[in-house]
C-alpha cells in the first residue's frame, strides 16, 4: 500500500505557529526561574551567591538564543513543507486541467 499524505497546508502552519508559541513559554518558564534566584537574595549573600546568579545568568542567555533559534528553525521548516504541499496540489490540479 502506497503513503498517504493526511495533513493540510493549514494544519501544518498551525503546528509552525504552535511551534513558535514554545518559544514565548519558555521565556515565561525562565522569567519563573529567575524570580526564585532572585528571592535567594534576600538568605544569601556573598561571592558564591553573586556567581551563582552571575552562572544562571550567563546560562540563561545561552539557553534562550539556542532555543529560540531551533523553535524558529523548527518553524521555518514546517512553513516549507505547507508552501511544498500547497505547491504540490496546485501542480497536480494543473495537469489534470490539461
């Protein structure tokens, strides 16, 4: 039995918006986890404190600019693959037209 494709051009844009969505809830995650690092400040002071907000920090960036570029890769391809399907059922039409 041959592949059958079941997916629409619009349920693929929708899983690439969803995708996309990710990215604004793992910020909203890290915002969460940066305001219990912060309350640590008001029992722990000192160097070690200050490096460990400074490592969260640093590690935060990290995370964040690696997530939000493959979320956003992520999203790029799935828009690739409805623009592929759309252009692949429009070729089809095409020939059957002829």
């Amino acid at each position: 039995m041959a592949n059958v494709i079941r997916i629409t051009p619009v349920e693929v844009r929708n899983s690439a918006r969803r995708i996309k969505d990710k990215s604004t809830e793992a910020r909203i995650f890290l915002d969460t986890v940066q305001k219990e690092i912060d309350s640590l400040k008001s029992i722990w002071e000192g160097k070690a404190a200050q490096a460990y907000v400074d490592q969260f920090i640093a590690l935060r960036k990290e995370l964040e600019g690696k997530l939000n570029k493959c979320l956003e890769d992520l999203q790029l391809s799935l828009n690739s693959v409805a623009d592929a399907l759309e252009q692949a059922d429009q070729e089809i039409a095409n020939k059957l037209r002829k």
